[in-house]
C-alpha cells in the first residue's frame, strides 16, 4: 500500500493506493488502484497522479491516451501530467446514501495497445450535515393522573452523516418534572424517551415547553432542535398499553400494495369512552397504511429494496380520555430477484487486426444488478462458438479478450452475444450484441491461378501484340490486395529481355515487342512476379515458358551440287555402263523451319533425257533409270526442284550437268572442246532483248533524221507552228500490246495538221529509209508511209496511230515454240520459255532494254556488251551472263536475223534455221 497527503483546507485528506493482482488463472493481469478522498473536494483537485501510479512516463501520455471510462464523470485525467482531476460535486450522501462505505468504481483506459485498469476511489464522509427534526414543534398529551416513570417516544431527527458524524444523543431543556432517555433500535440508531420524574397537577401548571436537541459526533457537532409542548389533561386514570413496545416483521419486495403485513393491539383498563382506543401514525407515511379502529398494517405502494430496505414507524394509540400509548413497528424488506443484469459495453475497439495475439483486449465488459446478495451474483458469459473470452476484472467488470488466432479472409466480422445471469432464484439473464470487425493486414501474398505458363506464339508476329495474360489473386483488402505484375528473371540477355517482351503491370498482359524468329529463337523462359501494395509487401513468382512456332518463312536452300566461286555449276561422271538404279548423285537440301514446313522432297523440273535418269522424292538421289544408249547423249543436264511441305510451299531449284565417262581424262575433252549446251531460254532471252533494242534505236534516229533534214530545207517560219501547242494535240492512250501470239508489237502515235505543201515535205519518206524502216501513212495504216502529196490538205488534225500487224515471217517455227522441259532431247535448238516464272523476267527485261535504248543510254555492239543492262542491273551484268537470242529475232518485213558481235569476233557465221549458235571458246573455258 501507498500512501501520499495533500492538504484540503480547511480539512485534511490522506489518498490511499491499493494495488491487487489477479487470480493466478486470469490471462491479462490489471492494477487496481484505490484512492481514498474527502467529499466535497473542489472541481479540479488533484486526487493523484494515476499515470505515475500505473507506471507510464510523461513521455508515454501523448500516444498511451490515458482517460476515464465512467458512467458519470466525477473524474479526469490531465493530459499533460497524467493526474486524477476531480471533475464534478462528490457529495457523499447523494451518492451513496447511509451506505456505511462510498466507493466510486471507475475504469482506467490506456491505448496503444489498449489495457483497462481499475480504479476505487473511497469518499471519505465529512460532517457538513446537522441532525434535522421533521418538525419545527411537536405537542404532547399527558394526564395529570400519569405515574412517574411513565415514558413517551419523542420524535425522531435525521442526520445524513455516518459514522460519529452522525446523530449520537438527544437532550432536552432543564425541567423538574421531565428528564430524556436515549435508546438505540436494533439498526444502531438511536432515538428519545420523555419520562415524567414528577406527579403533574394541572391546576397547578398545565402547559409545559421544552427545548429537544439532536447532537452529531463531529468535531465540533453540529445540532438541531425542536420544541416540545407539553398539555397536562384531566385525569384518566388508565393510559392505553400495547401488546409489544416494538413490532419487528420482514417483507418481500414483491408484495403487491394493500397487502396486510402487521396488526398492532392496544389494551385500555378503563370503561366506557376512556376505554375506546383509536390508532394512528405518530407521523403521517406514505408508504403504509394504519386501520384506525383495528390496527392494520397496509402497505400502500410497491416496495423496491434497492430504495429502501428498513423502514421505522411510531404507532400511537389514544383512549377516549385522551390517554396516548406509543410503539415502534421495523419493517425489513427482503430482497427479491426482481432485477435483471444490465450489460454495458465500453471502450470497444472498432477494428481487431487479424494479427491480434491471444489475450489481447477488445473492449470492457461492466454488469450492474440491482439485486443483493446472491441476486447480485452476476456470471458472464459469450454464446457460440467465438474466437474470444471472458474474464473477469474487477467486482461486476470484465475483459473481453481474444482467445485464439484470428483470419479475416475466412471471417471478417463476427457477431458476439455476451449474456450476463445472476445466481437468484429463479435466474435473470439479459444478452446485449456487439460486432466486431476484423481489420486486414497483410498477411496473404498473391497467388496465381496457374502453377506455370505454357505460351504459343508463332513466329512474324506482329510487334505489340499481346501473347498471353497472368493473372493472381490476393483476399487481402485495399492496397493489401492489389496486385502488380513483374518480369524479374529471364533466359534472355537482362539487356535485350525488354525488346523481346513486357508486362502490363496492372492487367498482367505479356506484350511481344518485337517479331519473333523462329530459327533464332524457338524458345525462351520468363518468370513473371505478383506483388501486392502492401507494407511489407508480399509476391509470388511464375513462370512462364514461350514457345515460338514455325511458319513456312525460309526457302529449303541447295547444299549440293554448289557453284563453284567463279558461278559455273559442277558436273558429276556417269560409268558409260550404268546399270539402272546406279546411283549418280545426291541432292543435298536444308530448310531452316521445322516440322512440316522443313519437310523437303525433290522434283525434276528439265530434263535432257526424262526417261534416263530417276529422283528419289523425299531422298534426292539421282539413279539411272535405264542403261546408256548409243543415241543418247553423253552430257545431260537435270534441272531439279526442291520444295517444302508449308502452305503455301516453298521451292529451290538446282541444275546437275552429268557427263558419261569411265574417268576423268575421257571427260575433259568434252568439257573443253565440246561445251554443255547451253540454256536456250537464256540464249532466246538475250536475242529478243537485242533485236527489240535495235528496233528501237533505228527507228528514233529515222524519225530524228527526217526531222531534222526537212527543218534544214524549211524556209518558211510557220513549219515550226506544227509543234506550237495550239496545232499538236496530245497523244491518247494506246491499247496495250498482246503477246500472246508470240510477235513483237510495236505501236507509234503520229499527227497532221493543217498545212501547205512546204509544211508538210517532212512527212515524205527520206531516202536512206528503205521500204521496211519507213514512217506509217495516214492513208496507210498499218504500212509503211508512202511519199505525202502535199496537194491533199487535211482538213483538221488527227491522230494517225497505227499498230504493225504480226509478221508471219516473226513467227516461231514449229522447233521454235516451247515444249515441254527436256523434249528437245538435248539439242542447241533454241526454245522459248516454257514456266510463268521465266516469261515474266523475260517480259521485265525486255522492256528494261526497250526503255534504256529509247532514252538513248545503251548501246549495240560488241565494244559496250552491256546492251544498257549493266546500268539497271549492276556492272556484273553484261551480255556474257544474258543468252544470245538474237538470230531468233526477225525483223518485220525483212529477211535477215540479228548476228552476235562476238561470234563474229570468233569468226564463226550464225546458224541458219533456228537461229542459235555455239558459245564462244572462251566462254567455255570461263
């Protein structure tokens, strides 16, 4: 125990400090704390210092937040310095009656983290009461026939005060007739007895008044008094007498009013009127009820023990002379168990973390009964199947406290009924509800929906789409829960991972940055990380593995037979006695997909002789087919295509020149003087590009020559008028020209106008022109021009267009026109394209040349050898790489054929019939 003073003037206080501790049992142990004080401190005393008591340091108050949990505020705490303030008037008496000890029992409340401790503080009683009579005087009939010693029951005086500074003893004034008695009831209160000393004669003095004082035990006392007047009456000579001077009965609270409780008698020796007895209350109640005539005791009201458990009545009974007799009834009211528990929750926290340990404090429990004894008996108690207890604090205060882990994912509030039950007979319980809201913490990380990822992406995707989605889920709330996603590792360079991939944090889209490559890389691996916004924050990583599909995007590639540096092709040796199925030769093929689309098989494309040679289709061995014959050839070209299996698929082709010799010096005359026939369609490429090139020169130097010499014999100025704007009129669009019937067409767009016979003397053909080469009349179309008459004016200028009809000199012959690969059993004879492929880049050429000759950029012969291709093509093309078409070319309406410079230069003289020739020696060599 502790003790400290403070002074209170005028009197001195002395509060004690009582600390207990908790049964052994009790999980969370609590400080009580005592304080004993005066009443009627002043508001704002300090009743002492409860942070320093409890052990918090000033440092602690601002965040402990020390106050008081009360029903009525009699006291606070002082922010600063933890100090117990008086807040309000402690009037002992009406607080707590004639209780012989007033305690006041308060809470304590500290948070962070949240405890209860309990506090007492005892009210001391002070003597600020006087004894008070009910009266200010009071009047007394007494017979002048009264015996001395006869005693009368005076009125009783109150006094709030307890203890000595209650009312202690009466006295009365000086009086040689009266003296007082100071009796005590059973209760310890004590109450006066006149009592006659002396024989009255009314004749001689018939009125009495005396001075009745009450006195306390204080220090000083403090009295009251009340006058006594006394009548002295006639004679009667027997006073009324009861059967008991005190009538002692219990009662239960629970009667109902007009319940009989007690019947008093009084006895009167006298007869007559003076015998006749009527009774009543010495004062008038309230509460009972007195039957006049028979005594009867009623109650009138219901009874509440809480209020008031013992009353204390004066009966009186009167004769007809005059005579009073008095008695005391001390009714006891017994307690019932009339009143239930009252549940009062205080201090509840609004939310409990998940992470809350066992035992930690929730909220304060305080049960009041206004039952006593074992009708007070309070036992508290939760219903259900809850994760917290009860236990108990103080006197009808209790703790409500977690008993076990708690999870908000799986329960994030709970619903408790605490029922509180008292030990009366039969029981009374009453139940109060409270929710209690579990708050979130961090305490789940992300999970995926998936353990990993398997992710397909065929390969030329475009850059930025999105390949796949992650996806993870957390139960914790707010930013608990909110997740972001992450590349964090890869298989990858930690440089270039960001060009191959990212992730949208928020959604956990993956997004391809760039088109993948599926013979770069075919697979690769990520691991993707969830992360919540928590603090700390929790992840779960993923991974994801990305395969890259293969498309049909690579070519199957010839690895064998390769071209030798310089570009010529390898030839293979056959034994002139192969049997079938020997095998000559393998074509060897890669393709960089996979799968179906590496998938490679092998077909003959040309071929000198078909039924000589067989190809394996998914091998590529070439096998002889049948024994060599003595008319068949002894140099063969295959011409074989390597495709793929994609859709759509891909080809390569390669050329296989095969020589049949049983060894290598039996070979090599052929190869040297002899050369392997060459590709006719190139050599048919390369004349049509010639001729259609010589064609054009010739006819713009013409067309410019005749020009030219008509403007040198013009005199007059107003030739040139042809070529202002307002006499030309504009070219039209030409129909475009049809190759299908194997000629080479040719149109011109050519205009007259109004004009004398000097205007138009140009027109007339000049005389290098030979008949062939001439301009095309108007009056002509489709033939050459003819000498213009000038005497014929035209009446208005027209177009004078005309397209050369085919030549049936251009055509081919029946060797000429194509066939199919390899059906001209391997001869020079030229042929014309027979595939799609090599047409259109014929056509190309063509008009590549047509184009270049026309700008005048190119030239023939064999100085140049380039025929302007080297300008469009590069410098490595020249007419060494371009087969010699040139004597399949015919000339409209002429008899010769193109010759090639060079075979001139060889002095070798072009072929007749189908135009071809032999390569140069030196072109073979090479």
């Amino acid at each position: 125990m502790r003790e400290a003073a403070a002074q209170r003037l005028p009197v001195q206080r002395r509060p004690i400090i009582l600390f207990f501790l908790l049964p052994l049992f009790c999980p969370a142990l609590s400080e009580q704390i005592r304080y004993k004080i005066p009443e009627e401190m002043p508001t704002g005393s300090v009743v002492g210092n409860l942070a320093k008591d409890l052990g918090f340091t000033v440092q602690e108050l601002p965040t402990r937040k020390l106050r008081i949990s009360s029903k009525k505020p009699y006291f606070s705490v002082r922010a600063t310095s933890g100090e117990l303030l008086v807040s309000s008037r402690l009037d002992r008496e009406q607080i707590c009656g004639k209780k012989p000890e007033c305690v006041l029992e308060f809470e304590a409340v500290a948070e962070n983290p949240l405890n209860f401790y309990h506090v007492d503080v005892e009210l001391e009683d002070v003597n600020d009461h006087m004894p008070k009579f009910p009266h200010t005087s009071s009047e007394l009939l007494i017979s002048e026939s009264a015996q001395p010693g006869t005693r009368f029951i005076l009125e009783v005086a109150e006094d709030a005060d307890i203890a000595l500074n209650s009312l202690q003893n009466y006295k009365i004034s000086l009086s040689p007739s009266f003296s007082l008695v100071n009796k005590e009831k059973q209760d310890g209160r004590k109450y006066p007895e006149l009592v006659l000393e002396n024989t009255l004669d009314r004749e001689q003095q018939n009125f009495y008044r005396l001075v009745l004082t009450a006195l306390d035990g204080g220090n000083p006392p403090l009295s009251g008094t009340t006058e006594l007047r006394i009548q002295v009456t006639d004679a009667n000579d027997n006073p009324p007498v009861f059967s008991q001077e005190v009538y002692r009965v219990r009662l239960p609270e629970n009667v109902p009013p007009g319940t009989t409780m007690l019947q008093v008698t009084a006895t009167d020796k006298d007869e007559g009127i003076n015998s006749e007895i009527t009774y009543s209350f010495y004062r008038a109640g309230q509460v009972f009820g007195l039957n006049s005539k028979t005594g009867e005791i009623t109650t009138q009201r219901t009874l509440d023990f809480e209020e008031i458990k013992d009353y204390s009545i004066v009966v009186e009974a009167r004769d007809g002379g005059g005579l009073v007799a008095q008695c005391t009834v001390e009714i006891n009211i017994q307690d019932e168990n009339d009143n239930s528990p009252e549940v009062t929750i205080d201090s509840l926290l609004e939310t409990i973390l998940e992470n809350a340990v066992p035992g930690t404090l929730i909220a304060l429990i305080k049960i009041h009964d206004g039952d006593s004894g074992e009708n007070g008996e309070v036992n508290c108690r939760l219903e259900g199947e809850v994760p917290f207890k009860i236990i108990s604090s103080s006197k009808n205060s209790y703790k409500l406290v977690t008993d076990r882990t708690l999870d908000r994912e799986l329960t994030p509030e709970y619903n408790v009924t605490i029922t509180a039950t008292d030990r009366g007979k039969p029981p009374l319980s009453s139940s109060t509800k409270v929710t209690l809201h579990i708050g979130d913490i961090n305490d789940n990380a992300p999970l995926f929906y998936q353990a990993s990822y398997l992710v397909y992406v065929a390969e030329n995707n475009a850059p930025g789409v999105s390949i796949a989605q992650v996806s993870a889920s957390d139960p914790d709330l707010g930013p608990n829960g909110h997740v972001s996603y992450s590349i964090i590792a890869s298989d990858l360079e930690p440089k270039s991972l960001w060009s191959y991939v990212t992730v949208n944090a928020q959604s956990g889209v993956v997004f391809a940055q760039r088109a993948f490559d599926h013979e770069q890389l075919r697979s690769f691996q990520l691991t993707l990380q969830a992360r919540d916004q928590g603090s700390p924050s929790l992840s779960a990583n993923v991974s994801m593995r990305v395969l890259v599909g293969d498309r049909n995007d690579n070519a199957p590639r010839v690895l064998y037979p390769a071209l030798e540096p310089d570009g010529s092709a390898l030839f293979d040796m056959v034994p002139r006695a192969a049997e079938p199925g020997y095998l000559v030769t393998k074509v060897v093929a890669v393709d960089a997909d996979s799968g179906h689309n590496a998938w490679l098989s092998y077909h003959v494309l040309q071929a000198s002789d078909p039924g000589l040679f067989s190809l394996g289709l998914r091998t590529g061995e070439v096998r002889t087919a049948r024994a060599l014959g003595d008319r068949d050839a002894t140099r063969q070209r295959l011409l074989v295509a390597v495709r793929d299996g994609g859709q759509p698929p891909l080809s390569a082709t390669a050329t296989l020149h095969l020589i049949f010799a049983d060894s290598l010096q039996e070979a090599l005359p052929d190869l040297s003087d002899d050369p392997l026939p060459s590709d006719p369609q190139s050599e048919l490429q390369f004349y049509l590009v010639v001729a259609l090139a010589l064609i054009s020169v010739l006819f713009l130097l013409a067309v410019i020559l005749a020009i030219a010499l008509r403007l040198r014999h013009s005199s007059s100025p107003s030739v040139w008028g042809c070529f202002q704007p307002g006499f030309c009129s504009e070219s039209r669009p030409v129909v475009p020209p049809n190759y299908c019937d194997g000629t080479l067409p040719y149109s011109y767009n050519l205009y007259g106008v109004h004009a004398t016979k000097t205007e138009c003397d140009f027109l007339k053909c000049s005389e290098p022109l030979s008949s062939g080469q001439g301009l095309l009349c108007p009056e002509s179309s489709g033939a050459l021009f003819p000498p213009c008459d000038a005497s014929e004016p035209t009446s208005h200028p027209e177009p004078l267009t005309s397209q050369a009809p085919p030549n049936t000199d251009w055509r081919f012959s029946q060797a000429q026109r194509p066939g199919t690969s390899g059906s001209q059993n391997g001869d020079e004879t030229g042929t014309w394209p027979n595939n799609q492929f090599d047409t259109e880049m014929l056509q190309a050429m063509i008009l590549a040349s047509a184009s270049e000759a026309a700008d005048g950029s190119s030239t023939l012969g064999g100085g140049a050898g380039t025929m302007g291709l080297s300008a469009r093509y590069g410098p490595q093309f020249t007419l060494q790489h371009v087969p010699d078409y040139r004597q399949n070319v015919y000339i409209p309406g002429s008899n010769a054929t193109l010759t090639n410079a060079a075979g001139k230069r060889d002095g070798k003289a072009p072929a007749g019939g189908n135009g071809n020739k032999k390569k140069s020696g030196k072109k073979e060599k090479k």
